[in-house]
C-alpha cells in the first residue's frame, strides 16, 4: 500500500497571505514549518491506516519547501524543481492512493484562500473540455492516467467543497480554515488541524483498503484544455507553441489524447507566457 503525498503551501494550516508562502518574505520560515507539520500528520495517518511505504512530493513554488530535518523518518521526499510531473511528480502505476495536503481554491473562487490556478501573474482561468478546473483537477486527472485515486486533500471549506466535487464524496477532507475572503481566514491552531489531519488520512487508507476509495479521476478523450491568460501578450506568445490555437480573447487552446501530454502542454504554455 504505496501513498504519495502531494503538498502544496497556500492551503497549509494559517496560511492566508502570499507574504507566508514566498521564501523573501520573513514569515515564509514559520510557514514551511507548519506546512511540514501538516505533511508529517498526513504521513502518520496514512501509517495508522496500513500504508507500507510514503513518498512526498514538494509541490510548491520551487519545490523547496518542507523541512527534510522535521520530515517523519518513515517518508521520503520528493525536492526540487523541473520534476516532469511536477506537484504530483512521483506518481505512477505503483502507487495506490494520492493525498492534496495544503491545496487551494481555483482561480476566481470567492471565499478561497490564496485562490489561483498554477500562477497568480499568468492564468485567469483554465478549463478541461470545457470545465473549469484548478490545481486539484488538473493534479487529480495527471494521477488518474495511472489509475490512481485521490483520496485525501486538506485545505479551506471551498477546497474541500471543490475536491468532493471532482473525486466525489468519498474522498476524505480536513478543513483546516474558513476563509471569508482572499485573504483572511478563521484558522484552526495546528495542535487541532494535526489531528483533522491525521485522521483524515487514516479514514483515507482504510477506505483505500476495503475498496471503499473514490475512483480514478479521469478525463474523456480527446482531451481539450484552454488557458485564458492574464493578459493578452502571454497568449500571443503560448499561442506560438506547435499545436497550439489561439482562442476568443486571451485564450489559447491545446487539444491531446493523453492527459500526461496535456499536462507537460499546459506547463509549456505557462513558460512561454512569461
Ligand atoms: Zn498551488
């Protein structure tokens, strides 16, 4: 029983404000403990539930965020930036179920904390055959190409509302804060969220086990995905990619069989954006 722990920061335990996620930022070394913390419950969990063997993958910003010295002895961590599955690197036909510690809100939600899709300063919206889609999704469809779950997410109430609704309800959620706007949030203490957590991901593996476990999530193919940029040179510079289309506005449309091409495409077109 093979559990990859994907973890993102703006969904960590008091997070509210980019300044506590951005490594310039003083508070950013107080937040990268807490992230740690809220990975290291997840970890427990998982173990209590009858995972044999956890691997975590660093999936915020540069992917050097969680304190390898603090890290559960029993896990091992995914670090560093360009990975080629980048948030969800590590993922492949091996691995039994995939766990969102810290996850967000996609671009647009209202009362989300930190809501974005993938960048803050590039993507106004993004959408998958139509539909609109944030990180978990988009994460979520890279681990169902290997036929893998998503188990488990922690974050806000509108993450937690957005994943049942991509994987279904029986994913087991940790709501570790009620945003009420952007940027400002009631925040459970992290003594309380380790154990919302931990147990969590408990129920998760247990689920898992008995075949109780959402379902792969899977995208119908072909598989069309359209990014709608910030403004509109960062489209007419993604624009440029082979295959990919200019759409209404500033749109940019890129269509593939295989949601792991779809995946390395859209992170193209965010390069290119730039
Ligand atoms: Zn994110």
């Amino acid at each position: 029983m093979k559990i990859l722990i994907a973890a993102d920061m703006e969904g960590i335990t008091g997070v509210v404000h980019w300044d506590q996620v951005m490594p310039e930022h003083n508070d950013y070394s107080r937040f990268r403990k807490l992230m740690t913390g809220d990975v290291n419950a997840a970890i427990r969990g998982a173990f209590a539930g009858g995972a044999t063997s956890v691997v975590v993958s660093d999936g915020h910003n540069n992917g050097r965020n969680i304190l390898i010295e603090e890290l559960d002895e029993r896990a091992s961590l995914n670090s560093g930036s360009p990975a080629r599955l980048s948030m969800v690197n590590g993922v492949d036909e091996d691995v039994d179920g995939v766990m969102f510690i810290g996850y967000h809100g996609r671009m647009g939600s209202q009362n989300a904390i930190l809501d974005h899709t993938w960048s803050d300063e590039r993507v106004s919206g993004l959408w998958l055959n139509e539909r609109a889609f944030g990180e978990s999704g988009l994460n979520g469809a890279v681990c169902g190409h290997f036929d893998v779950p998503v188990i488990m997410a922690s974050g806000d109430q509108t993450l937690c509302a957005e994943v049942q609704d991509f994987f279904g309800n029986k994913i087991e959620t940790a709501q570790v804060k009620k945003a009420v706007s952007r940027m400002s949030a009631e925040c459970l203490p992290p003594a309380v969220t380790s154990s919302l957590i931990e147990e969590a991901a408990k129920r998760a593996v247990i689920n898992l086990r008995s075949g109780n476990a959402p379902k792969p999530f899977k995208i119908t193919q072909p598989i069309k995905i359209t990014i709608e940029f910030e403004q509109s040179e960062m489209a007419d510079k993604a624009a440029f990619m082979p295959g990919a289309k200019r759409g209404a506005d500033r749109r940019v449309e890129y269509t593939a069989d295989d949601m792991i091409t779809v995946y390395l495409a859209f992170r193209t077109l965010l390069a290119l954006a730039r």
